[in-house]
C-alpha cells in the first residue's frame, strides 16, 4: 500500500509539473511569436536532473518538485528559466563550452540571457529580484563595454571574478544547470542546426516585433551568435603556394631498397631519398599595421607575434620568403622586407612603430600595386590589414586575398567591403602576445 501511495503521489506530482510547464511554453509562445521554431526544437522530460532545469540543445531535464517548488514561490519562475534555457539555445553558447573557460563563460552566458528577458519582459516571466539584476547589469555594460555573452567574457577574463561576486550574480543570473554542455561525442541537435533556428529568429523578429527598442539586446546577441566565425590560423593558408622546398620527401623515399643497399655492398644505398618536396607553403604575403592612435603598439606587435608564431609554428613558410611589413595611417610610413625568421626577430627587437594619425586604408593598396609592377612579388597571395576599421577603405577589389583584422567588435565602424574577409582579434589576446614579445 505504502508503495501505491508513493507512486500515485510522484505520477501527480510529475503530472502537475507538467501542466506548469506547459503553461510557462504557452506563456512564452504567446507573447514571443518569432520564437516559434526554437520552441519546437525543445522537448521537455521529467528527470535525469536533481532540484534543477538543464537542457542538452534538444530536451530540456526538469526535477518534478523543483518546478513545483519555484512555482509557488514565484508563479513567473518556470516560464523566466524556460525563456533563458531557450536564449541558450538561440545564441548556441553550450557549442563553445570546449573553447572557453567555463566558469568566466557559464556566468557571462547567463548574464547576457537574463539581460535579454528584462528586455523583452512581459508579466509572466517577471520575478522579484529584477530590479537588482538591472542594477547590477547597467554597471557590467559600462564595464565590459556591452552585455552580450563575450563581451561579458572579456570582461571577466581581464578582471577575474572574485567569491563574493561569484555568489552574488549566481543568485542573481543564474537560472539552469549547464551539465550538458561539455563536449560530447554525438550530439542531437548541432550547432550548425540552431545556427539555422537563430537565422530563423532573427527573421521573424523583424516581422513580429513592433516594438524594436524592447528587442535591442536580443538582436545583438542574434547577431553575435550567427556572424560568420573564422579560424585565423586556416585563413592564413589562403595565402599558400604549390613550390618545392629542400628537404628529404619521405612519401617517396623506400627504406627498404634503402637498407638493402647497405646490407649488401657496404656504404652504397640503393635509392637515395629525393631533396625537395612540393607542398603548399607561403612564399610572399603583405602585413599592413594601421599604427594610427587607437592602435597601441603592444597590440600591434601581438598581432605580428601572433601571425608569424602560427605560420612558423605549423610549418607553413618557405625557407625563402618574401614578406612586406608596411606601417601606415594615412600615408605609408614604412616598408620592412623580411625573407627570414632572423629578419622577423631583428624587427620585433629593434623596429619602431611610425603613424598614429588619422586612417585611409587606400594608400596601402596603391603601394602594393607599385610594388608588383616593380617585380617585387612573384605570385602574391594575400594581404592582412590589422587595424581598429576606422578609415577609407578602397573601391576596387584586388586580385589577391584581403584580410581586415581588428581589434574587437564594434557596432560604429563601417563594414568592410564584401569582398575582404573581416575578423575578430581580441585585444587582450594580442596585449598578452606583446607583453610576451617584449620579455
């Protein structure tokens, strides 16, 4: 009897929570139409978690009594943590759990998930402690600069965070348990799937959403989440070349005639192993540093540090290259030739950095051009222009790869042209590379 009792209690238990929940999606479905999609990719399932909410980009774990529990303390809790587990999934943060440190982005994750839903607040998400929460995230966005998730990264990455803050925004922000959002070898629903659901979102909210200024923060985390992410260390073998380089070629050298040489007439091999191999590797290339006053000049000697540490680090150059270092604002204000690692390291050393005036990326193409009518290139592959993307950028697009790398991200600057690829260097990334460099 006593276990009849205990399993009619859990199955009503587990049968209220239900309806909760399914209150807290009509809720969310109601007042939020454009989240259509992203609602249907989630599946809700009683259990497999302990006084908690946590979701694995395809269902979302629930605790029965936990729903109940934080649904008498406050009717708006379930439909608050459904919305945020869903923003979750919307921005993709779990897909960069194996990036990142997970406790500096766990917290900025959450932080820029709740900030959406004050945003887009409508009367049934609302909960007691909002008004701290604002309070508490107007100061963050002066601090980091704004609040989506990476902004609030870099912030924390640069700052730490210590215990006491620790608890008090975990009390604040924190609303489900990122569990599931370690790597895992097979996952249900991918990143590229919900990059597809976000497009979706960012869509339907301009159909739906009069009210744009209550939106602001999730069209930016919209936009954050779905810009095109590049891997610098792959963008720089657009700029390789099919060449011979002397070395052994051991995919065509056979030890075996090799050692039977030996063996049978002394110091007289058989086949003797080829001197060069063909490979892809980058022959020529240009680095325009914009040294113009927002480019300090740790940052730009991190991102030199950086670029060249990769395409040595992997391998990638010849034993002779052919690599001009031009330094520029408005004007080119220099132009360093490196064909070898000692002219790179002679020019971190004893280089000085000339400019900082205002900004026109034009002259640094033109320079090129009379460069290549010179006969200074061979084959030119390519071009990285590290700058902060305040400048005029030319008209015309060049017969060769261009790369604008900047600082961060920034809403005010205007967009490069479509055909140059724009990436995100992080300046605490390339400070840490320059204060390297300088020790």
């Amino acid at each position: 009897m006593e276990q009849t009792a205990e399993n009619e209690k859990k199955q009503k238990i587990e049968r209220l929570a239900a309806r909760v929940i399914k209150l807290a999606r009509d809720s969310i479905m109601m007042h939020l139409r454009f989240f259509d999609t992203a609602m249907a990719q989630l599946t809700a399932v009683p259990g497999k978690v302990s006084d908690c909410i946590a979701c694995d980009g395809r269902y979302l774990y629930y605790d029965p009594v936990y729903v109940l529990r934080k649904y008498q303390e406050e009717p708006g809790s379930i439909a608050h943590m459904y919305l945020h587990v869903l923003l979750h999934c919307v921005f993709y943060h779990s897909f960069l759990y194996d990036k990142v440190e997970q406790e500096y982005w766990d917290m900025a994750a959450d932080m820029a998930v709740e900030n959406t839903i004050l945003e887009i607040a409508f009367p049934d998400i609302m909960l007691k402690q909002d008004e701290e929460a604002r309070r508490k995230l107007h100061f963050m966005r002066i601090d980091a600069g704004g609040l989506t998730a990476e902004k609030i990264y870099r912030y924390f990455k640069r700052n730490g965070m210590g215990p006491m803050e620790r608890r008090e925004l975990t009390a604040l922000f924190c609303k489900d348990a990122h569990i599931y959002w370690k790597p895992r070898e097979e996952m249900t629903v991918t990143q590229e799937q919900w990059k597809k659901i976000s497009e979706r979102v960012k869509t339907d909210l301009k159909t739906f959403s009069q009210d744009k200024s209550r939106s602001e923060s999730l069209e930016k985390n919209l936009a954050e989440a779905t810009r095109e992410k590049y891997d610098y260390a792959e963008l720089l073998r657009r700029f390789t070349v099919m060449g011979e380089d002397i070395r052994v070629n051991e995919d065509e050298f056979d030890y075996i005639y090799y050692t039977y040489g030996l063996s049978t007439y002394g110091n007289l091999p058989l086949v003797e192993p080829l001197e060069y191999k063909e490979e892809h590797k980058v022959k020529e290339f240009v680095i325009a540093l914009d040294t113009s006053a927002s480019c300090r000049g740790g940052i730009v000697r991190g991102f030199l540090r950086k670029t060249y540490s990769i395409l040595k680090g992997t391998e990638n150059f010849f034993h002779k290259i052919n690599v001009h270092i031009l330094q520029c604002d408005n004007e080119i204000k220099s132009d360093t030739k490196i064909t070898s690692e000692a002219d790179f390291d002679a020019f971190m050393k004893e280089g000085k950095l000339h400019g900082f005036g205002a900004t026109d990326f034009r002259p640094v193409f033109s320079y090129v051009e009379q460069l290549r009518e010179a006969g200074e290139f061979e084959n030119l592959k390519g071009l990285i222009y590290f700058t902060d993307g305040y400048g005029i950028y030319p008209e015309r697009m060049p017969d060769y790869e261009v790369i604008f790398a900047f600082l961060e991200e920034d809403d005010n600057r205007m967009e490069p042209p479509s055909w140059a690829i724009p990436v995100i260097l992080y300046d605490e990334m390339l400070e840490a590379e320059g204060k390297e460099d300088e020790h």
